[in-house]
C-alpha cells in the first residue's frame, strides 16, 4: 500500500487524473448517475409540486400537445416523467441513462409522487413484475364499475390471468400520436389520488 501510495505521488496530473478514472471509473459512473438522477427527481417534483395527478412516460416519445390534450381532455393538471428509459438489456450507449430513469421511477414511487405508468409492453411487464401495479379489473370494479365495459377487451393480463394494464393505442388522444407499436397504462399499487386517476380514465375516447 505505501509503496502504491509512493509511486501514485511520484505520477505527473495527468497521469495521476488516469490513475483515478481506470481504478474508480464504475464507482465515478455510479455517482454521478445517482446524483443526476436525484436532482432530475427534485427538480422535476419543485416544478409539479401542485399537480392533481403524476405520470411516468417509459419507453415512449410524447410531445406537449399529448400531454397538453390530457390535461385538457381531463381538466387535470398533470405532472410528467418524460423520456424515461427501462430496458432488458441495455447496450453500453445507454447502460447509465437507463439506470438513471430506474432510480428515478423507483424513487418517484417511494415519495408518493407517481400515479400511472403509460408505456410500452415491457415497461408494463417490468412494473408488473416489481409489484408496482394494481389488478386493473378489481381497481375499476371498487372505484367506477361503469367503465368497465369500456376497458376489458383492452386488458393486459399476465400468465395467470391478472390484468394490470389497458392498451390505449387506439383511444384519443394517443391514437393519433403516430405509435408504430402498442402503448399501455397501468396505475401505481400505492396510488393516493383514485378520483384523479378516474378522471384521466373518463377521458380516454
């Protein structure tokens, strides 16, 4: 150790700032994902601090004219999660953002700060799978049973039949966003706002 210690100071700047990135190089990468994750968190929350609903965009591309005609449709005012980048395996390119984007959605999750999830098929299955959605079906039936017959052929359901998701690919306003495969929205398993959320239901045409 003294003698590593020796020859480190006996290293020019520069080779002192290459010594560092080779032996440090994951545990520099992590921190700073981790600290950008937490001051997108904290930022993105300041600047919604007053919404009646909050949703994650995963996997997905939205503009503000989606956004802005959900809040329109459903007279909410929505705070969003957008570009956010859950994926099974993650090449080196985007090994460290899709990272960031799962601090961010667990993190969101843990403060209370998040209600729904819209999607593609494997951003719903991940949510899914890490228990953070509800049975879509037993949801609707104890809160508004009435849309139920809008919503059931558009169940997502897992291996044993549970549905955790709706298919909104064909309801406005996403059916005219241009989405070349299917989009999905599941609500959060924790979800304090249920009278919001049904509102965002309602306006799906």
């Amino acid at each position: 150790m003294k003698e590593r210690f020796k020859s480190f100071k006996q290293l020019s700047a520069k080779q002192k700032l290459q010594f560092i990135w080779d032996y440090y190089k994951i545990h520099i990468i992590v921190a700073a994902v981790l600290i950008c994750a937490i001051f997108s968190i904290f930022k993105t929350v300041k600047n919604s601090s007053s919404a009646d609903l909050y949703i994650a965009y995963v996997n997905i591309v939205v503009d503000d004219k989606l956004t802005n005609a959900l809040e329109d449709n459903s007279s909410l005012s929505i705070g969003s999660y957008r570009d956010l980048l859950i994926t099974e395996d993650p090449s080196g390119d985007n090994l460290e953002y899709a990272y960031t984007s799962s601090m961010k959605l667990m993190s969101t999750i843990s403060a209370g700060k998040l209600d729904v999830i819209i999607g593609d098929s494997y951003a719903m299955s991940y949510a899914h799978n890490a228990e953070y959605l509800v049975n879509m079906e037993d949801y609707i039936l104890k809160n508004d049973s009435s849309l139920l017959d809008k919503f059931k052929p558009l169940f997502l359901v897992d291996e044993t039949g549970i549905p955790y998701a709706i298919n909104i690919s064909e309801l406005a306003p996403f059916r005219d966003a241009g989405y070349t495969s299917s989009v999905y929205l599941g609500i959060l398993d924790t979800n304090k706002g249920e009278t919001s959320v049904l509102k965002l239901l309602s306006a799906l045409q």
